[in-house]
C-alpha cells in the first residue's frame, strides 16, 4: 500500500463524517470536510505522478472516493432541500451510469483503461463547485446571482458529459462486436 491509495483511503473514510455533518446541517463543518477531501483528491494524485507510484489501485479508488463524496453530498443537500432535487437525479444517474457501463466492460472480460475524459473533468469541476457554493453560501452571499448560473451549467455539463460516456461506451461495444466479425 503506497501513500497516494493511503490518502485515498482517507478520503473514502471522510464520507461518513460528511454525511454526519450535513444531516446535522452543520455546513461550516461539511465544508470543511469537503475542502480537505478536495486537497486530498489533489495530494494523492499529485504524489502518485511524483512517486512514480500510479497503481491500478488508485485508478479505481480515487473515482470510487470522488463518486461517494459528490453523490453522498448531493443526495443530503437535496433532500435537506438545498439543492434542487432534480439536478441531484441527473448527477447521481449519470454516475450510476458510468457506474454500470464500467462493471457490464468487467463482467463481459473486455480489457480497457481508466481515464476520466476532458468533459469528465470539467464536470466534476462544476459538480464540486456547485457544491462548495451551497456549503458556503453564507460566506458567499455577495455571489448569490451565480446560483441559478452554476445550476444550469452543472446541469448542462452532466448531461453532455454523460451522453459523451454512453457514445464511447456504444462505441467500445461496437468495436469489439465489429472485430469479432472479421475473426
């Protein structure tokens, strides 16, 4: 085990006293939580390139800890009724999508590689900023006429970002079926 899967370890553990924190609605607190887990998420990666020490590990964990911080906030802030439950439904399906293409590739023996896209990211960015913004609103009341921006976009970016994994999925799928034809 090297520190880069160590911290994100710690970062998976960090789910639990997130969900504490915004079912208590003490968000100063799960904004705090969040932030650190956002360094971490930064750390890990940045001390895996350095270390020389990217494991096929930490390929799949560092999304799985991602994935369980935005969706466990999510969910929480839109049944508290902080964020609009709508945008939580397509952020989560996306997610679960991703979540399912990902185990049809390992249950079906195909071998890929797992790297999240420039879309992928660019959502994800969107997603934790949508997040740090409600967490922090009071701190942020000066920008409150973001709000309805960032909702859109996020919104927007999760759908385009989703239907961009569904294409290269179908693609994949039908790459493998269009080559065991010619065999």
């Amino acid at each position: 085990m090297n520190i880069p899967n160590l911290i994100t370890i710690v970062r998976i553990l960090l789910v639990p006293l997130l969900a504490i924190f915004l079912l208590e609605e003490k968000y100063n607190l799960a904004l705090l939580v969040f932030i650190i887990a956002g360094i971490s998420d930064g750390l890990d990666g940045f001390l895996a390139r350095l270390l020389k020490q990217k494991t096929r590990l930490g390929a799949i964990l560092d999304p799985v800890a991602d994935k369980a911080l935005l969706i466990t906030t999510f969910v929480i802030l839109a049944v508290l009724g902080v964020i609009p439950q709508w945008l939580t439904v397509l952020v989560v399906s996306r997610d679960l999508l991703i979540i399912l293409g990902f185990g049809i590739l390992v249950l079906t023996g195909r071998s890929f590689q797992i790297a999240p896209t420039y879309t992928s990211k660019l959502t994800t960015v969107f997603q934790l900023a949508t997040v740090i913004y409600f967490l922090g609103l009071e701190y942020l009341l000066p920008l409150l006429f973001l709000r309805d921006y960032l909702i859109i976009a996020t919104a927007l970016l999760t759908m385009l970002s989703c239907a961009h994994y569904l294409v290269v999925f179908f693609r994949f799928l039908g790459a493998e079926h269009d080559e065991k034809k010619t065999h």
